[in-house]
C-alpha cells in the first residue's frame, strides 16, 4: 500500500509513514553529535565531522525482519542460514558508508 505524496516527495509506504514519525528527527531534536541532518528519500540521516571528514548516518528504526537467505537461493554461501526472524527493540544510528581512513 502506498500513500500519496508528503511535501513533494516521492510515494511512501505505510512503513515509511511510520518511521518518519518515530525516528528522533521528527521531533526536532537531532543527536548532540550531530552536525547536519535531514530526511530524503531513503529516510531520515545525520553527519558529524571530525577535521576535514564528515560522516553521515541513517536512522534505523525498530521493527522485525527475516536475516539470511533461503536454502535454495541461487548463489547462497553456507553462512547466509538459517533464516531467522530478527527483532530491534530499539531504533539506532548506522554509518551508510564503510568508515573513512580520515575518520
């Protein structure tokens, strides 16, 4: 199911919906650590910087989701099973790019 447009962005799912409306962004209030922050259309995001390097990071939100791939995945190596289903109790911030030798 989709909604229609929120401020010009594009269409968003109920999930979305409701990560917009639950992460810490949407009250007002980034991280302390936070230098910049906003929303696009992958979600909400910060950064931070250090010197010269800056790093941005996506918001996480707490839900459920299957870990691993199915047993007659095309492609599956050994350690992508079982499936099992995960459950984050608590949303978090996670880097959206690998670390940078600057960092």
């Amino acid at each position: 199911m989709h909604l229609r447009t929120l401020a010009g962005w594009p269409q968003l799912s109920v999930f979305h919906m409701a990560m917009l409306t639950s992460h810490p962004l949407a009250n007002g209030c980034p991280p302390t650590w936070a230098s910049v922050w906003g929303q696009d259309q992958y979600g909400p995001w910060c950064a931070f910087r250090i010197g010269e390097a800056e790093q941005r990071m996506r918001w996480i939100a707490p839900g459920r989701f299957v870990m691993g791939s199915p047993n007659d995945e095309e492609g599956r190596w050994e350690g992508e099973g079982p499936q099992h289903e995960v459950q984050l109790t608590q949303g978090f911030w996670l880097f959206d790019t690998p670390c940078r030798q600057a960092l």
